[in-house]
C-alpha cells in the first residue's frame, strides 16, 4: 500500500498507508525509533474500539503503554482538557522520555498533539487517525491546538508527529454520519490541487466503508506537498488548505461545540467559496455544480440552518486566524485544481455569502 514521506529536514516523517497496520502498530512504531512509555491518548468511543489492539501490539513489541481516555466531541479540546490530560501523564509516570499516541478523529489529535508539544516542555508523539478527517487531513502537518468561546483552534503549536499510521480498515467502526463528513475534506483537496479526483470521488459508493488506500494516499501527499512549501503558513501556499474553512470555522463556532461536525460546517463553507469563486475568480457555474454534487452525495448539508443567525456566523469568522491585521484572506478557485489565495473579498461578499446558504 502507497505511503508518503513528509520532507521536513530534520522533523521529517513517514505516513504509513496499509490495511491492517492498526495491528501491527508496534513494530511500526519500534522502526521510527521511537522508545521508553507510550500514553495513549483516546476517546470514549474510539477507545473502545480499538485501545486494546493497539495496546496488545504495543506491549507485544515491548512497550509500556497507559491509557487517557477523554470525552468524546469538540467540547474536549480545551485547555482545561490539556490541563488534566498533562496530569494524568504526570500522574502516570511519564517524562521526557516518554511518546504520546494520539488514537482518534481530528478532536483526539489536535488534542493529543497538543499535549505533546507542553509537556515536558515536547515530547514525540505519532499520530494514528480513525476518521476520513483526520486520515486525509488533521493527522499531517503538525498543526495542533484547542479551541476558546470565541473561536477554533486559537490556542496551539506546530508539533510535527513522529510517525503517522493510517489502517482504511478502522473507517468501518465510524458512524455514517462521521464517516460521510470526512469527504468534505477530499472534496477540497480534490478542489484545490487535483481536479482530476473529483471523478474518482464520484465513482466511491458512500453506502460503502471500501475507501481505496491509494486515494487515501492521494490526498495526503497534497497536503504533505503544500506542508512541505509552507509548515508555518508564512508564505501564503499553506492556506490553500483553507478552501471552505473560512466561513465554515464561522459557522461551526456559531453553534455549541460538537453539534455541527467539521466536515458539515466546511460543506457549508465550500457552498459559499464557490459562490465568491464565481463572483470574484471566473470560476464556471458547471465546476461548481459538480463539486456541489458531490457534496450532495456523501449528504452534506448545503442550506445554512434557520437557527443559526447570519450576525452569529459574521462575528464568529471575524476571530478567525485567517484574518490578518483585519485584511480577509479567502481562498477562490479559477477552476477545479487551481486555488489561489485573494485579497479582493470583503466583509460585504462574505455577508452575501452566508445569506446566500439560506437558499
């Protein structure tokens, strides 16, 4: 099965893509050189599932694992979360010496990450992501963090993992609604760099949980590429990641944590780019209409909910990272594949925007 390296220099890693390699975790682990205790840190939902084969194959190759179970849900990434999980490691016996696993969706591992990078001032942590989510996005370029009331992911730090282990086989767990979410992130990757995916995505059976390694691979090599030109978003590249987000954080802000899912929230915010895409980029009504399509496939909502004030969303967004000194950058697209960052949109196109989700 395809893997993909991330070129880092020296915070260089691997992204193992196999089927099965849950299982086999241990060794992979033990081949990125990685020694001393491990903790494991999970979910409810996930850690029932799958904390005692990765502990089994963990102590198998020798390790010493403990287990830190959170609350399953957005409302976990807080710092009061990071806080207890940094005792709990402490209480644990963990040091500098010890790695931190993180065994979950995107909440699990910006989380996880987190705690990685404060405690003991940063210790390695590798990443094994169980959602589409995080297995084609959140699990790879090192960005982790938490949320505050005013806004997602305010608080965090690059930490790149040491090793990222992604087993398709875990996805057949999910829920479907966590399961379909995760395509709104192929879906922009496929947006952004790749419009020859789009055709791949619409030949996948969503009923299914058959989700070919290689497009997992895929995606992940995009974002490793665009990681690789841009790890600190300084240079603008790295934002591309960013199609759909910038309205979509809005929105699922605007709503208490973990009632909308991430995916639902960026399906919303991709609706409204290729809005301002169409307006601002030259963007054709036939490309947007086959991305919404596919949206419209995996169930993704595209109707912004009645309950969910525009005001909400504006004020919301307005605290989003991705505003720089006050200056909007949104992320457009000329065509499928090819995104730019503009500087041309303003709070008025994004007001039209969101009121333009309740049609």
């Amino acid at each position: 099965m395809p893997s993909v390296y991330v070129d880092l220099g020296e915070r260089s890693y691997e992204v193992r893509v196999e089927n099965g390699l849950l299982a086999r975790a241990g060794d992979a682990i033990r081949s990125a050189g990685l020694a001393g205790k491990a903790a494991i840190i999970t979910d409810e939902t996930v850690g029932s599932f799958h904390a005692a084969a990765l502990t089994e194959a963990l102590t198998a190759e020798g390790f010493t694992p403990t287990l830190h179970t959170i609350p399953a849900g957005e409302a976990s990434k807080s710092m009061s979360q990071v806080e207890a999980l940094c005792s709990s490691l402490a209480a644990a016996g963990h040091d500098r010496r010890s790695f931190v696993i993180a065994l979950g969706g995107g909440v699990v591992g910006d989380l996880a990450g987190f705690v990685a990078a404060v405690f003991y001032r940063g210790i390695p942590f590798v990443q094994i992501p169980t959602t589409i989510v995080a297995q084609v996005d959140s699990s790879v370029g090192g960005k982790t963090g938490v949320n505050l009331p005013e806004g997602k992911n305010l608080l965090g730090a690059f930490h790149q993992p040491r090793l990222v282990i992604v087993d398709p086989e875990v996805l057949s767990t999910l829920p479907g609604r966590e399961y379909r979410e995760g395509f709104a992130e192929v879906i922009k990757h496929a947006a952004i760099r790749d419009g020859a995916m789009l055709a791949e995505i619409a030949a996948l059976d969503p009923a299914t949980r058959d989700v070919p390694a290689a497009l997992i691979s895929r995606n992940i090599a995009i974002k490793a590429r665009i990681v690789e030109a841009d790890e600190h978003e300084t240079k603008g590249l790295r934002a591309l990641l960013n199609l759909g987000h910038t309205i979509g954080h809005g929105i699922e802000a605007a709503v208490p944590y973990g009632e909308m899912l991430h995916g639902e929230a960026i399906s919303l915010g991709l609706r409204a780019a290729l809005y301002l895409s169409e307006k601002h980029a030259g963007l054709s009504p036939e490309a947007s209409q086959e991305i919404i399509a596919l949206l419209e496939k995996f169930q993704l909502p595209l109707v912004l909910d009645p309950a969910i004030s525009d005001a909400r969303v504006l004020e919301k967004l307005s605290r989003d990272k991705k505003f720089e000194a006050g200056q909007i950058r949104f992320v457009l697209l000329r065509s499928p594949g090819d995104a730019y960052v503009s500087d041309q949109v303003t709070p008025e196109d994004l007001a039209e925007a969101v009121a333009y989700l309740r049609r």
